[in-house]
C-alpha cells in the first residue's frame, strides 16, 4: 500500500511554496518520505529547489529543475 499528499501556495504565479508526504508501508518498493520545496516562475523560465527528508534511501535530498515554457 502507499499514498501520496500535498499542498502547495502560490503567490501571483511566481512564488510558490510547496509541501508533501509520501507514505509506503514497510514492504512498498518506495519508503516513507517528507518533501518541501520553493519554485519560482518569471518570463517562461521555471525554477523549482526541493528536499527530501525522513527516510533511509532518499533522506537529505535536494533536487533542483529549471525548465522553460513557450
């Protein structure tokens, strides 16, 4: 079994606040974990910084995107 929920905030799309939790019981191929994350949007160009906390395999992870809109 394994769920997945979040939240996130945004302000004027540009700003964005993001949160979220990944829930896999002790036989899921994916374990627990707990994620926040800031995004930033302006003219097309998209960045995006989160981190991964709470569990064994992908605690302290900090994954960052940039990405472009057109």
């Amino acid at each position: 079994f394994m769920a997945t929920f979040g939240a996130q905030y945004n302000f004027k799309d540009m700003l964005f606040v993001r949160a979220g939790y990944h829930l896999g019981l002790k036989d899921a191929p994916i374990p627990s974990y707990l994620s926040v994350g800031l995004g930033g949007s302006f003219a097309g160009v998209h960045i995006d910084v989160s981190y991964l906390t709470a569990s064994q395999t992908l605690g302290n992870t900090i994954a960052v995107s940039l990405g472009y809109a057109f």
